[in-house]
C-alpha cells in the first residue's frame, strides 16, 4: 500500500517539474517576442500617420 503512494507522489513530483519547465521557457519566449516586436513598432513610429 505504502509503495503506491511513494509512486503516485514521484509521479506528481515529475509532472509538477515538467509543467514548472514549459512555464518558464513559455514565459521567456513571450518575453522576447514582445521585446522585438515593440522595438520594430519604436522604430517605425516615424512613419505612422493619423
């Protein structure tokens, strides 16, 4: 009885570590893709009109 949930709470553990990864890697992504794209927008504000 004991060994299933020693399994179950490494299960979660490693399910927890791989969903922390993706976050992180997902956050840094979006980060650097705002980061361009607002450079791109800074440099062509000159030729914006309204």
């Amino acid at each position: 009885m004991s060994e299933k949930a020693y399994r179950a709470m490494k299960q979660a553990g490693a399910a927890n570590i791989v969903i922390g990864i993706v976050a992180v890697l997902t956050g840094i992504v979006c980060g650097i893709l705002l980061i361009v794209h607002g450079g791109r927008l800074l440099k062509n504000k000159s030729d914006l009109t309204f």
